[in-house]
C-alpha cells in the first residue's frame, strides 16, 4: 500500500512517514528520524532539538487534516484540485484508484470464472 514517506532533511539525518489506515476517514500517522550517529555533545543536542521540533512541526501539519476530512465528508466541495505542490497526493490518489481498479477487475474475474 503507498503509505510510506522519505523525507531528507539535512545532511547525516531524514525521517519517514507512515500512514495507516485505520477506517475510511482515520488513520494512524506513524514518524520516525533516522540519525548517522553523534560524535559530540553538540551534535546530541542538535539530535534532540530536530527530534523536538519535528513533533511541533508534524502536529501543526496535521492541525489541517481534520479540517479537510470533514469538508470533505460535508460533500459540500464537490472537487479537490491539486497542484504541483501535492504531486506525492496525487500519486498517492492514483496509486490507490489502480489498486482499486486491479481487485475489482480480479473480483469481476474470478466471479467469472476466468483465471
């Protein structure tokens, strides 16, 4: 399932995003930093402090997703446009309809007795 992120934020550091569906409108949001291991007190901080403020940032990004999910489920918005900026959505959208499609042609097939 596309549910996986890379996110590289620095040199020596990224992190990963992993989002599991929990229902058809929740899901579960999983991040995690990987660091190249400290050589100093100084880099230990500087570990801690991006640990830190990825939770600041990670929660202030997410601030909006419930906001969307339920203007999406108000059905009030009857398209969602997206952007350049939402290429990894997009892709993400796609990647889900294929899979879709893939299980319902499957589905349909097997049905049919068609292997």
């Amino acid at each position: 399932f596309p549910n996986f992120t890379i996110l590289i934020w620095g040199q020596g550091w990224y992190l990963t995003y992993h989002y599991w569906p929990t229902s058809y409108n929740s899901h579960i949001f999983e991040g995690t930093l990987y660091f190249v291991p400290a050589k100093s007190a100084r880099e230990r901080i500087a570990h801690e402090l991006a640990a830190a403020s990825f939770k600041e940032f990670g929660l202030q990004d997410a601030n909006t997703l419930e906001a969307t999910q339920s203007m999406l489920e108000s059905r009030v918005v009857q398209r969602f446009p997206l952007n350049d900026q939402e290429v990894l959505c997009r892709h993400f959208h796609k990647e889900v309809a294929d899979w879709i499609d893939d299980y319902q042609r499957e589905s349909e097939m097997a049905g049919a007795g068609v292997k």
